[in-house]
C-alpha cells in the first residue's frame, strides 16, 4: 500500500502547482480515491503531534502522504472515474470533503449514492459534470448523492456551468431555481421528450438539449428570453419551434437533422435580429432546391449587417437583399388599450364657422320663400316611388330584352326626359317607324356583331387604342358586374386581348393583352372572378368580376394567356410517372414555392425538361 502512495507521489509532485493553480485537472479513480482516504485517516492526524520514533520508511511515507494531504487541499479541478482493474473494495465510498479549495467536479460513470462530500462544496463549485450515472437531476442538486441532503436547494450561488449529458433523463423537473447564476447548460443526449417553460435561470446564456426525444422547442418565459444566446436543439424530433418566439437576444440556433417539413415554421425566428448562426441540415425543407433563397425571405433585416452562416456557409449579398421580406406581425402592436389609443390619436381641429346674412324686410321675405320652396316642410316627393315601381314591373316582365328595347325610349318617357330631337327625311314620316324592334336591330347588324344578353358588340371605328390588325371581333363576350359598384359591363376575349365595353353603348373602355394575366381565379361569392393583371397603370392591376358561365371565362382567359406567353417566360416540364411533356408559364412572385403537377396523371413528380 505504501509503495502506491510513494508511486502516485512521485507522479503528482512535478504537476502539482498546476493542479494547485488550476491550470489541470486531477484525475483519480474512485479505487485510489477510497484508498487515499483511508490512508489519511489511519496514518495521519491532524490534531496529534507528530511522533519521534519513526522508522525511515514510516518517515517516507508521511512525507509522501503530507504532499498528497496538501494536492488534496489545493486541488481546484477533479475528475473521478471508475478504476478499470478489478476492485477489491465493494462499491468504495469516495468522500470529498477533504477538498477544500474544488471549484470544478466531473464525476462519470459512478452511482452518486457512494460519494459523500458534495454537499459542503455546493458553495464554492462552479463547474459540475455528471455523466452515466444519472435519472432525475434532484439526485445531484437536491441530494447531493450519498449526502442525501435535506437542507434548502437555495445555495448552489456560484454554480455557472452544470453538463448532465449522456444519463437517462426523462422529465426535468422545476429544480433550477436553485441555480440562479447558471450560465450554461448541457442536457443533451438523454430521453428528454417534453420540457416545461424555462423561467428560472435569468443569467442562463447556452443551452444544449441535441440528441433527446423533444417534438417541440421549449417555451422560454422571464429574463431567460433576453439572455440566451446560444441553443442547440439539433438531432431531435422537432416539428414545431413556435416557442422559440420570444427569444430576443439569440445568436446562434443549431436546428440539424430534425422534422421541420414547411418554411413556414421560420416565421417563428423573424423576429431575431441578433441570428448570425442557423443551421438547418438534415430537415426536410434543407432538400429543398431554393431552400436558402426561402429561408433569407424569414431572416430579420437587421442581420443583413451581419456575417450571417446558414447551414456552415456565409450569406450571399444577393441574399442578403432577401432577408426582411416576410415577418409576423406583432400582436401586442394590434392590441392598444382605448386610453392608449386616445393618448395616440391626433387632436382634432375645431374650426367656427360664422354665417351672415343681412337683416330687415328683404333678407325676411328670402327666408320664407326658401321655407316655402322646400318640398320636406309641406309633404313628402312620392314621384320616386313611381318610377321604382315601374321599373321593378319592366323588369319583371316576360320581354326579351326588356332593358335596351325600343332603345330605352319607354324609360325616356316615364322619367319625363326632354324627347331627342328627330330629323325626318320628308313630310309625313313618323318618329315611331324610326324606332326599330330588337329583332330589326339583331338582324340589320353586320357578320361582324353580336348582341349577349341584350349588350351589343360591334365594331368601334372610332377607338383610338385599337389597331387595324387586331381581331377584336372574333371572341366570345360575356356579360358582368364590376365590384364594388355592380356596374354592367361587357366583357370580349378574343384570340389576344379582353376587352371591357360600354353595356350601352358598346365603346371600348380598357384593354388588356392576354400575356399579361398574372393569376385568375374563382372567388368566395357565386359566379365572382378575380384576375390579377402584369400593367403599370393601378386602374387595370386588377379586376373583380360577378359574371355569367365563370368557369368557361376562368378557362379562357388562362389558355389565352398560355397561348400569347413569350417563349422565355415559359418552363418546359417533364412527368416522372407518365413521361409526358407539358408547358408552364414562369409565376412572377416574391420567391415563393409553385407546386407543379402533370396535367395528364397529376403528378407531383416533375422535373425541369432540357
């Protein structure tokens, strides 16, 4: 036994100021440990004189177990690790109290039942490690392992950094409120699978929860948000990271090789504008083939001035420029309080307007003149009534046409509206005969009119925006309402073009090239059509329409578009399962995914043709 302390001595004494200094790391196993103890305890004490007689190899071996007494005290960082050779001892005890100057602890691999001591050094430790030997974190904070302490958790006051990775942890329970100065937190590889909000560590800087069982980010509530800066959550089963929301302050994210299926769920992380380090490698939106070009769109624009890496390569300026496009909208911003929003609202301005009019007889009498003149002090207009019931009674009426026949003459007449004056060719004509039926109408108009639900389309010479080589008459007209308003309109497409006309008068009032079409589609409202238009002017951008047969309108507008698309603004396309070759035009959008599926087997297994 002597020669082992006189060889563990001899080993020790040219590393001992470091170790005294902390600039290394003593490293005994849990056997030698045990053994040194004891040693201690049967050949030294303190508290007796030392004795005369002594032998010289009694001597030596004092010396040797001195220098070992004072390394004991000295020591700033321990590790201990099971011995590798056969134990002769059963489970040794591994006391700690001698170690009066310890401020780092790594224990691996040893049942924390049998070491005693770590209680007395919860007030100067500020590193712990604890590795292979753990399930519920209580054993080493609460316990303190053999101490089986009772005494209140509130004193671990200079704890900073505790790795519990590689244990058997399953649910870590609400223990950290007596770590207040933790600044990093290793948890990783255990059975973690759900964590409750983490609101108990105000100064915690890097946690580490990779290689566990967690389906979503945690919840961070309290000063924890504005001081993290590091997390790792890589090599999980993340799907949802929603609670990563209220972290202002976060610098580096580590995401890799979890669930993450939509670059939506980015959304959650626009709001960081500290991110300079994201890693997303190994989800599935990483195989995506615009997966950085998305991924910039969600990134705060603050970052732009930073040297941003996203999955372990730095940011392009081009996409850069990207970042900042899409963000949440904060919903502490929508909801204001009506005392804020009256402490926010412009005070309006009062202005008194003074009326003067003259006095005497004359200004009198032009009072009661206007009195008299108003219609409301003597009785109520009806005339309006009338027409509305005259009008509601055509309408409902069983004649064709009713709305243009006889060329609104009867309207001119019950509306009491001063007659057109008429140019009569000879003595004797009479102005009824000039007034023709619908039908005359129907049948007088040229090869080159068409008459739709009582709107006639014929030829506008007089149109200054036409050309004379369009074919402006060789499509199919609909009738529609415009919205808002509910206006009649007449609505051409032809083999280029759709045109708006008069429902009158049949003049041209606008007019759009069928390769301009950015999107058409059916709305909420029955028979509503909305079409988005590729135009300068903000008046044709768009148009709304409540129209008749929608769905033959929706399909000819879009196969007039793809009719009239330039060859460069259409993608050759290729079915994977059928082999089939089809065309699309290229959507003029803000880098957005376009799903692509085969017209003929719908598809989704599409490729880019060469």
């Amino acid at each position: 036994m002597s020669d082992m302390f006189s060889t563990l001595a001899e080993v020790l004494r040219p590393v001992g100021r470091d170790i005294s200094k902390g600039r290394g790391k003593l490293c005994l196993s849990s056997t030698n440990l045990a053994y040194l103890n004891k040693a201690f305890d049967e050949n030294w004490s303190e508290n007796l004189s030392t004795s005369f007689h002594q032998t010289e190899a009694k001597a030596a071996l004092m010396v040797d177990l001195q220098f070992l007494l004072d390394l004991v005290k000295s020591t700033v960082a321990l590790k201990v690790v099971p011995d590798a050779s056969p134990d002769p001892l059963a489970s040794p005890i591994v006391n700690l109290q001698r170690f009066q100057s310890l401020k780092s602890l790594e224990i691996q691999k040893l049942d924390l039942r049998n070491i005693v001591g770590i209680q007395q050094l919860r007030a100067r430790l500020e590193d712990l490690t604890s590795m292979h030997n753990l399930e519920h974190i209580a054993d080493i904070l609460d316990k303190c392992g053999g101490d089986c302490s009772q005494v209140d958790r509130f004193n671990w006051s200079e704890l900073k950094r505790l790795n519990l990775s590689h244990n058997r942890i399953r649910d870590v329970e609400p223990i950290f409120d007596a770590t207040p100065w933790l600044q990093v937190l290793d948890l990783s590889s255990n059975e973690i699978g759900k964590l409750d909000p983490i609101e108990h560590l105000p100064n915690l800087k890097m946690l580490n929860l990779s290689f566990n069982k967690l389906e979503a980010a945690p919840r961070f509530k309290g000063p924890v948000t504005r001081r993290l800066q590091t997390l790792k959550l890589n090599n999980n089963f993340l799907e949802d990271i929603s609670g990563l929301s209220t972290l202002s302050n976060l610098q580096q994210l580590d995401l890799a090789q979890n669930c993450l299926i939509d670059h939506n769920v980015l959304l959650s992380i626009a709001q960081i504008g500290s991110l300079y380090c994201l890693d997303l490698r190994g989800n599935p939106i990483s195989f995506h083939r615009q997966h950085r070009t998305l991924t910039c769109n969600y990134l705060n624009k603050n970052v732009a001035s930073l040297n941003v890496v996203l999955n372990n390569e730095q940011l392009s300026k081009s996409e850069k420029s990207l970042t900042g496009s899409l963000r949440p909208v904060a919903q502490s911003s929508l909801e204001l309080s009506s005392s804020e929003r009256a402490r926010k609202a412009k005070p309006r301005r009062v202005r008194n307007v003074v009326i003067q009019e003259g006095f005497g007889a004359e200004a009198h009498e032009r009072r009661v003149e206007a009195v008299s003149a108003s219609p409301r002090s003597l009785h109520f207009d009806r005339n309006h009534l009338d027409v509305k019931k005259k009008i509601e009674q055509m309408s409902q009426s069983d004649r064709k046409g009713w709305l243009w026949h006889q060329s609104g003459m009867d309207y001119v007449n019950f509306l009491n509206f001063p007659q057109p004056a008429q140019e009569n060719s000879g003595a004797g004509s009479c102005p009824s005969e000039e007034i023709r039926d619908a039908a005359d109408v129907e049948d007088e108009q040229s090869s080159d009119s068409e008459v739709v639900n009582g709107i006639f389309f014929g030829s506008d010479s007089g149109d200054p925006e036409l050309s004379d080589d369009d074919d402006l008459l060789s499509g199919e007209p609909f009738l529609a309402k415009i919205v808002p308003g509910m206006l009649d309109i007449g609505v051409l497409i032809t083999k280029r073009h759709m045109l708006e006309r008069n429902a009158v008068t049949s003049e041209v009032k606008s007019r759009w090239f069928l390769g301009s079409v950015r999107s058409c589609q059916r709305g909420e409202e029955p028979n509503q059509v909305l079409i988005q238009f590729d135009s300068p002017l903000k008046e044709k951008m768009s148009r709304n329409y409540i129209i008749d047969d929608p769905e033959r309108f929706v399909k000819l507008l879009l196969d007039g578009r793809q009719e009239n698309m330039r060859p460069e603004e259409r993608i050759q396309y290729q079915c994977m399962k059928c082999s089939s070759l089809f065309s699309r035009t290229k959507e003029i959008s803000l880098h957005v995914e376009v799903k692509v599926t085969c017209p003929k087997c719908e598809s989704n297994l599409v490729v880019v043709a060469k």
